[in-house]
C-alpha cells in the first residue's frame, strides 16, 4: 500500500513537470511579422526539439517532431541543438501571384551527408585527424558513417518561387550604410559543440530597411579548433522596386596553418573571421516567382 503511493505520487509530480514544461514550451514560443508591401517577413523560435518522445512506443503521432525527424532524416545522430520550431520565412508577390522562401532546420539537415565522413576540401590534415581520431573510431566501429560537422549547403526552401543563374551581385556597399532598421531579428536552427572541440552552427538573421530593401544572412558556421574553418553563407536582398531577390551563396574555407596572419581571437567570431577565409565554391541566382507558363 506504501509502495502503492509512492508510486502515485511520483507518478503525480512527474505529471506535474509534464504539464509544467508544455506550459514553458507554449510561453517560449515567439513569432515576430514585419508587412513591407510585397515582402512579408515571419519568424517564429521555439523549444529545442526533445530528446525523446513524448507519447508511448509505437504509437502513432503524426504531429510529434521527434518522429517526423526521425521519419524524414537519415542521420545517425542529430546535433545537440536541434531549433525544430524555428523558422525564417520571406513571402513574396508579385501581380497577385505569390510565393515564398523558408529557412528551417528539417531542410537544412537533409542536405548533411548521412552515408560519408567529412568531406574536408583543404585536404586531410594529420591534426584534422588526430583530433578526432576518438570520433572517427567511434562512428566507424558502431555506427554508419556521418558528416559529424554537419556541414549543409541549404540555400533556403522554395516554394512557387524558381531560381535562375544571374550575373547580377549583391550591392555590398548598400549594406555597409548605416541605413535605418525597420525590422531586424534572428533564429537559430541548429548547433553542435563538436564534442568540445569547435562548433557547427546555423543560423538566420533578417534587417529591413526603411529605404525600401531587407537582408537575409543565412550562415553555417563550423570551426573544428586548431584545424579547420569553414563558412557557408547565403545572403538574399530584396528591393521593393524589382520584381525578383538576388541570392549569393558562397562556400568559404581555410585550414588553420594556413590562418596564422589572422589574431586567432578573431576566428572565434563567425562575424569577424568570415571574410579571412577563401572562397572555396560560389554562385548568384535570381528569384522570381514561378509563373504557370513557365514550364
Ligand atoms: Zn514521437
């Protein structure tokens, strides 16, 4: 009988903590909008997804993230920080047609390599090695091979938008003037430590302008320490005077030996270190909205 309400008052308080953390997670959600006439931004941050189901085995749950994650991605591991709520999202329209651009992290892990180590560009360095010789050993031994830097070239998910190679650039020099912010925020979809030994990291960040233009910075950051760095940025501007955005995206990598002109405080700071690095891989593209005609 002690027993007996032992357990249901554990069972009582662990429904409490259950009850206490939907309630955080319904709290922590946040969606910002920002209406500029043909561009309409949406960012919503939530919770980091869970580390396990919150329904029993084997049942069915077809709005659990957890399954769906699981269902859609092929990784053997996840990051340790996976935003699965998070979003950026960039609509557009144009003569009553309308599209739009999303950033979201399901997207962006379908793009990591699921079947492949790293892919390391700069060549195979032996420190590379050394560092992550436990890893390595460890995922070969047990587990299928991954990109455990989760390094992803996601650009963005279209949807009734098309993009077409241009040779048209971005205007950097627009973006250095201290213009006035209408609208500026950010959202994390996912990171990793790399078992202490750097940091994968996505991330997007949005600025508006009241001159009549936006930014979008979507960034892969990953820092392998002593190593290697790498950078994969894509930057969208879009104008309400044109019926299209600009998107550059731009693979960006150096090894550390070869990185020693730089103060090494600064390759700590993807912001800062960004510009040090070679550009490895890039290409420009114009997007407009997909028009029935157009196939
Ligand atoms: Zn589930």
């Amino acid at each position: 009988m002690q027993n007996f309400s032992r357990i249901s008052a554990r069972m009582a308080a662990r429904r409490n903590v259950d009850e206490v953390m939907v309630r955080a997670a319904a709290h922590a959600r946040k969606e910002e909008n920002f209406d500029m006439g043909i561009f309409e931004f949406t960012a919503i941050a939530g919770h980091i997804l869970e580390s396990s189901c919150k329904h029993p085995d084997g049942v069915e749950q077809p709005d659990c993230l957890k399954c769906k994650y699981e269902r859609e991605l092929k990784l053997e591991e996840l990051p340790e920080m996976v935003f699965a709520r998070n979003s950026l999202t960039i609509r557009f329209s144009d003569h009553g047609l309308r599209g739009y651009i999303q950033f979201n992290c399901l997207d962006a892990l379908k793009m990591v390599c699921a079947d492949r180590l790293p892919d390391v560009k700069v060549g195979a360095s032996t420190a590379w090695q050394s560092t992550r010789q436990d890893r390595i050993l460890q995922i070969s031994e047990h587990q299928k091979p991954f990109d455990w830097t989760y390094t992803t070239h996601y650009k963005g998910t279209l949807v009734g938008l098309k993009a077409t190679p241009t040779t048209d650039r971005i205007d950097m020099e627009r973006l250095k003037r201290r213009d006035t912010i209408s609208f500026s925020t950010n959202v994390i979809l996912f990171e990793d430590e790399l078992a202490d030994h750097g940091i994968a990291q996505l991330s997007a960040r949005i600025r508006v302008m009241q001159e009549g233009y936006f930014f979008v910075l979507l960034r892969f950051y990953m820092r392998v320490d002593n190593v290697l760095l790498r950078v994969c940025d894509t930057r969208i501007v879009g104008d309400l005077g044109d019926r299209h955005m600009i998107r550059e995206w731009q693979l960006r990598e150096a090894k550390y030996e070869n990185l020693r002109h730089v103060h090494p405080e600064l390759l700590l700071d993807a912001d800062r270190a960004w510009m040090h690095l070679p550009i490895v891989e890039e290409h420009v593209e114009r997007i407009s909205i997909e028009r029935p005609d157009d196939n």
